[in-house]
C-alpha cells in the first residue's frame, strides 16, 4: 500500500484530532519509523489464543479473569472493527466473527499493517521459541517479511539473551566464550542484513538494581563454563535460559564496544517485569560509566518516563520511548506520550510500538501514537505556547528522524 493510500486510511478514520488541523496533517501522512517491533503469528489463531496475546501474560487465566475489559480491547474494537468490515465499538464477541470471517479471504496482517503508514521496521526477532502463549521462533514473520506486509523496509536488533542461548549451545569450548562471543556479535554487523542495534531484556530476565561493570574475560570464561554445564544437566528438550549476571554483563559491554545502539529494557518490559526495580534512575551510575560509548535506548519505560526523560536530558547519548504503553492504555494513553515530552529533549524521544504476534497492535501502536501526538502538540500550538512549524518539527523528530539518527538508517 502507498503511502498516500495509508494517510487516506488515516485520514477516513480520524485518527488526528487535534486542536490544530495543520498538525493534525502533518500527524496524518509522517511515515513513522517504528524501531522496536516484532514479527507476527504467520498462522490463523483461534480466539483464546488471540485474546492471551492481546493481554501479553503467559498466564492463560489472566487473560480469562480480564476477558475484553481493558483499553486495549476497547481501542481494536473502535479503529480495527471498520477496517475489518464491522461498525465501530462492535461487540467483543461480533468483532471476533467478523474477525474469523474476513481472514477466510484474507489474512488479517496483510489488511491492517499496510495502514500503519510506516517508512520502516525495525524487528527484534529475538523471541524464542516459546514466548508469551508459546509463540516464537519460527512461527512468526521474519523482520523482512514484517517489513513486506507493512510496505515498509526492514531493520533488525540482536537481543544479547537470544545471541547467548545459540552459542552456548554449539560452543564447544565454552572457556572460549569471551572471543567467541565478540565474533557472534561481530557477525551480526556483517553480511545480508545486517543488524542495526542490539537488545537486553534486563529488566524483565532480571532488574535494573545490579552492578553493570565490565568484566574481565578470566571471570566470564569461568562462567560460560558453568552454564554450560548446566544447560548439559538440564532436561532434554529444556532450552538455555541466561541467567548469569557475568555473562549480561559481558554482553552489554561486547555491544556497547561497537558503537551501535543498545536497547535496555525498563519499565514494564513484560509479564515478568518487576516495576520496583525496572526504575531506569538504577541505570545512572551505568549510564555515567558508559561515557557516550554507543546511543542506548531506554525501552518502553512508561510507568517511569519521567525518570527516563531525566537521564535522556542528563546524558548525551541516552534516548526513550513509552513503547507498548500507548497501546496498552488505549484512550488514556494521551497522558503517557505528554509526560514523555515533559523533560527529554524532542531529539532524544522515539516512537514504538513493540506490536508483537497479533497485526491489531502493529495498527494501533501507529494510529493511537499519531492520536495522542496530534492532541498533546495540537493544544500546545492552540494555546499559543509552540508555534506550527515548532510543532512540525516535534512530530518528525519523534515520529521518524530520531531513530534515523541513532539506528544510521537511511530515508526510504
């Protein structure tokens, strides 16, 4: 789908409606830059399944006690139920036959990723091969096929966890961890697609609140040597999980060494997080070591985008997003994208979605995201506080030129 076609998708919908109709258009016809997404499920999914990964909990009765009753469900009803052929605010139970219905002819993804409007994807394929309600791996899109049912090009992150757990599995000297690991990742920058950032889920294998010093490759080789024993004691079939804080950390300097990107997880980075420790003011004394080595990305940090808007203008090199949570909050979620303009420079925000599975949310983190954006700069300009052209430049910067700068992705 064009580019034009996706505004008209927009445009049709009245997604932007902010107090200011220029912006509003601006919001409207940006090609966003999306540099935290997943793939999603290549296969049809029956209704259980889509409303657990709706929820993302690994806990189906989760999802059962929440049943459609959250600002998620209510969003994928009023902007997803038309481009599905069903009125607006459908009936949960309504929206999910005409949901079965149109995908008998068409599979959902390619109807509601083109409209996103969005220029480029960059995927973490990292997920395993479980995930949340055992989805991962193969089972889902590729980053170029995300790319290709969006209209968009394609990028990828390495997740340092996901790298970790393929090598200890084929390393045969597991003392030689320390090289062996700089090469993986070095591959990883090289050859067909290369990677353009790196990734770790720290705050939801493990928290925030720990000692991130490098270490010295004597003390990893030992560790890599006990995992690896480990991994050989496990249960057949049992897969390798990192959990050494030797090794993530060796991980994250291995990264930060080549001067690309690093995504930190903070925040509710998953159904695991724990939000006493996903704070990203633990990172300080990280961040005042890591001396401008490489951008690094506080991912998805909303409830704490206050503190992460703080350390985005305390150091140069440190950049957020609130993610997941414009989705997750649905009409609320105007709120989070202002507090997330509050301290942190305009330079230093990026839009995600981290749309993960189901082709709804890959929709929703674009249109609420234009939404919330249109009203929060729109009553700014209306009030007189910002002028238009400020506002403009506020919405390409958050919208696409950041990750651009930090990802070195070209236009197109």
């Amino acid at each position: 789908m064009s580019s034009e076609l996706a505004a008209q998708a927009i445009r049709e919908a009245g997604v932007c409606d902010g107090l200011d109709p220029v912006v509003n258009e601006v919001l409207t016809t940006i090609r966003l830059v999306d540099h935290h997404v997943h793939g999603v499920v290549r296969e049809r999914m029956d209704d259980a399944t889509l409303t657990r990964l709706l929820l993302g909990s690994d806990r189906p009765s989760t999802a059962a006690a929440a049943g459609f009753d959250t600002q998620a469900w209510l969003a994928i009803r009023r902007w997803c139920g038309p481009l599905l052929r069903a009125p607006a605010h459908v009936a949960p139970e309504d929206y999910l036959v005409a949901r079965r219905a149109y995908e008998r002819l068409i599979p959902i993804a390619q109807v509601l990723l083109p409209r996103a409007g969005l220029d480029r994807v960059i995927v973490d394929d990292g997920v395993g091969g479980v995930g949340v309600g055992g989805v991962g791996g193969s089972r889902l899109t590729s980053p170029a096929e995300t790319g290709v049912l969006a209209g968009a090009r394609a990028s990828r992150v390495v997740r340092l966890e996901a790298l970790a757990e393929r090598l200890i599995c084929g390393l045969a000297d597991p003392a030689a961890w320390p090289d062996a690991f700089r090469a993986a990742v070095s591959a990883d920058l090289a050859g067909d697609g290369p990677a353009v950032g790196f990734q770790t889920f720290l705050a939801h294998r493990a928290n925030l609140d720990h000692d991130l010093a490098r270490p010295g490759d004597d003390v990893v080789s030992d560790a890599a040597v006990r995992w690896a024993a480990a991994v050989r004691a496990a249960a057949p079939g049992e897969p390798p999980r990192l959990a050494d804080e030797t090794l993530r950390r060796f991980g994250i300097w291995t990264a930060l060494d080549t001067g690309r990107p690093l995504q930190v997880q903070t925040g509710l980075a998953g159904s695991g997080a724990d939000l006493r420790t996903a704070d990203p003011l633990l990172l300080a004394g990280f961040l005042r070591a890591t001396d401008e080595r490489a951008p690094i990305v506080l991912l998805h940090a909303y409830p704490h985008q206050r503190s992460a808007g703080h350390l985005a203008r305390t150091f140069p090199h440190v950049h957020l997003d609130v993610g997941p949570a414009v989705t997750d909050t649905g009409a609320a979620s105007e709120a989070i994208v202002r507090e997330s303009l509050e301290l942190a420079p305009f330079s230093k925000v990026l839009f995600s979605s981290d749309a993960r599975f189901v082709p709804e949310l890959h929709l929703l983190g674009s249109w609420l995201f234009r939404r919330a954006m249109s009203r929060v700069l729109g009553d700014w300009v209306a009030r007189g506080d910002w002028s238009r052209d400020d506002a403009e430049r506020a919405a390409r910067l958050v919208g696409s030129d950041n990750a651009r700068r930090v990802y070195r992705v070209p236009v197109g």
